[in-house]
C-alpha cells in the first residue's frame, strides 16, 4: 500500500480544511463540546450540511447520477477524517451519507429512492436507527419489535433504544421482525412524525443527551415503507452494519486528544518523563493501529475487495484505541480533564469506555473474528 497522498486528495484535503475554517465559529469548541448531538451541533448542520452540499463536500464518493462526485474511496475517507477532527459539525448527518443513503441507493424501490435521495443529497434531513432493544444489542437476531401485516402495509409494535439522533430525525431505518423465525426481519423506512411512536431522552454518563428509547405503539405504515422484500432484512443490515463500523474515521479524535495531552505534558515540563513516553507511546501505537487497519480496508474498496471481517477488527481495534488514549489520559493527565479549555481531552476521556459498546460491543466483535476468521468453534 502506498501511504503518499496523491496531489489531488492533497488538494481535496486543503479545500475542506479552508472551507470548515470558513464555517466553524471561533468559539466552536466550547460551544459544540464536541458532542454531534447537542442541540447547538444539531442547529448547527442544518446550515453546515446543505453548504457543503453546494460545495460539492457532501457526498463527494456517491455517484454521479445521485448528486455525488463519483469520486473514489479515499476521498470519502479524507472527508470524513476531517469532520471527525473538528467534532462532527455535520451531526448525525454522517450516518445519511456514510450508510443509510448507499443502502437506499442499493435497495430502494425507484419511489423510494425518489423521496429520500435528494433530502439527504440536500443535507436537510436527519436520520436515526432503530436497531437496539432493551434485550437485543449486539445479538440483534433477538430482537422483539414486530411488524403486522394489516391489509396493504404493516402495524409495528416494540421499543428501540440507545436511538441516537431519534428527538431530532424526520426518519427511522428500523428492523422488526415479520416472521416466525429469527432471520425473518424486514427494514422500514418511518417517518418520526407516525403516530403511535414515542421518543424518551436517556442521559448518557459522558453528560450527552442524543441518545433516546423509541416506543412504538400501533404504528401504522404504508407497505412502501419497507425496503427490499420482506423477511430479506438481514442482507441490509450486514451491508449496513459494515459501513457503520468502518465509515467513521473517530480514531482522528483519539489522535487530537493525544496532540493535546503530548502539549500540556510539555508545558508542565512533564513530557519527557520515562513512564510518560512509554504510556504516550502506547497509546500512539494503538491509534496508529487502528488507523492502519481502516486503511487497509479502504484500500481493498479501491480494489473491489469485499472487507468481510475485517470490519469487525478494525471496530475493535478503535475500542482498543479509544481506551488506551482514555488510560493514558486518566493517569497523566488529571489537572486537564477539570480545565474548560481542554475540551479535547476531557471528551475523550469521557467518550473511551463507551467506544466498545456502541455498534456492536468489542466482545461481540471478537467473537465474529474467531468465527470468520480463525473458524474457531462457538463455545456454546
């Protein structure tokens, strides 16, 4: 793999980088926390997200014939390195791009396509997803919430949780099951707005707010909600669930928080110290890790090479990552987590523990590595 930027990404790279100092605030930092859900992020990329799209900065890896600039892979990755570096301005808006709209422009009716595809396209929509309950997580084949046919669509009774972006979202991609066995689940595209949904707040430990429970009580739906054929959910949801694990590049935010640690360690004269660079290089070595691994994958998109598992090596890869910048900093670096100006640090401290759980947890994530990559036996 050849690690040089090639003048044109460079160049890409510069143009985000102007046009984000153009957009960002100077008092961005205090303001956003960092936190894509936030009320001021959300408001934010309402006008954040359709600029970019005038910019050509969007979607720029989409095809040309849906608004895209059909550019490759590395551009997508570049984009998104340079979002996460400055805290997601783009909010939840990510996830449209990243792996809601590839899996309408995969397996959307041509009415579907037609609704959504400009609206996200556009960057004046919001999505959320509706995967987790309470009693299926990462083992999302136990999940509970079911849709009813009922004449010409489907009555859907259940509860999400952990619903990212759900007070907010004009839409929710959500799995129910539609049949009596456990690989009968359909997706469905829901308006928010549908009677019979109910969102509730949960107020995560790291003090952000964008996570929700969604409780669904007689929600009637039109049969063109559902995307693809019904009991057909599980080819959408592997498709989707491999983008979501590599389509975010949020080991860029470990690396900040180290550049910030490595700076105040050096203005407290504390830098050299030998348990201090062996612990710094640690961390180092394992965000560099991660980010190896995304490259690898990245690389095998240019080269029409499915990922297969190593999706799942690098999401646990960025577990091990987030949580050895988080040590690092929690032993090190006390003084700078209560210091407002070290924004950086303080959310990545906050935010390390909970990058194993989310997206599939890291133990999850192993046992699937073992599965498909080693061909180990399931242990029960």
């Amino acid at each position: 793999m050849d690690f040089t930027w090639t003048p044109e990404q460079q160049d890409y790279r510069q143009h985000l980088r102007a046009f984000i100092a153009r957009a960002l605030p100077a008092d961005w930092e205090a303001k956003s926390n960092y936190d894509p859900g936030s009320p001021y992020v959300v408001d934010f990329a309402r006008d954040f997200c359709p600029a970019l799209a005038a910019e050509g900065l969007l979607i720029p890896h989409w095809p040309v014939e849906h608004g895209g600039g059909g550019a490759d892979p590395w551009f997508h990755w570049i984009l998104g390195e340079e979002m996460f570096a400055v805290g997601e301005p783009r909010s939840y808006q990510y996830m449209n791009v990243n792996w809601i709209g590839p899996a309408l422009l995969r397996y959307g009716s041509a009415a579907q396509q037609a609704l959504h595809i400009p609206q996200i396209t556009g960057g004046s929509v919001f999505w959320c997803q509706g995967f987790s309950e309470p009693s299926a997580g990462s083992d999302l084949a136990a999940l509970k919430t079911r849709a009813e046919r009922d004449g010409d669509g489907y009555v859907i009774n259940g509860q999400k949780i952990w619903t990212s972006a759900a007070s907010f979202a004009s839409y929710c991609f959500l799995l129910a099951r539609t049949g009596p066995t456990k690989r009968d689940i359909s997706v469905f595209l829901v308006p928010m707005d549908t009677p019979g949904i109910e969102v509730r707040e949960v107020m995560s430990l790291t003090g952000r707010r964008s996570l929700h429970e969604v409780f669904l009580t007689d929600v009637r739906v039109g049969e063109e909600t559902r995307l693809g054929e019904e009991n057909a959910g599980w080819a959408i949801v592997k498709a989707v669930l491999h983008n979501e694990r590599i389509g975010a590049p949020r080991y860029i935010m470990a690396q900040r928080a180290l550049d910030a640690a490595a700076r105040v360690l050096r203005q407290d004269g504390r830098f050299d110290v030998p348990s201090i660079q062996a612990g710094l290089g640690k961390a180092r070595a394992a965000v560099d890790a991660c980010q190896l691994l995304c490259f690898r994958i990245i690389d095998g998109r240019m080269k029409n090479v499915s990922p297969g598992g190593e999706t799942n090596v690098a999401r646990y890869a960025l577990a091990l990552a987030d949580r050895a910048v988080g040590d690092f900093i929690g032993e090190h670096l006390h003084d700078a987590l209560l210091a407002r100006e070290e924004q950086t640090i303080l959310t990545q401290f906050r935010r390390a523990a909970s990058t194993g759980l989310g997206a599939g947890a890291a133990e999850i994530q192993l046992d699937i590595v073992a599965q498909s990559f080693l061909e180990l036996p399931r242990s029960h």
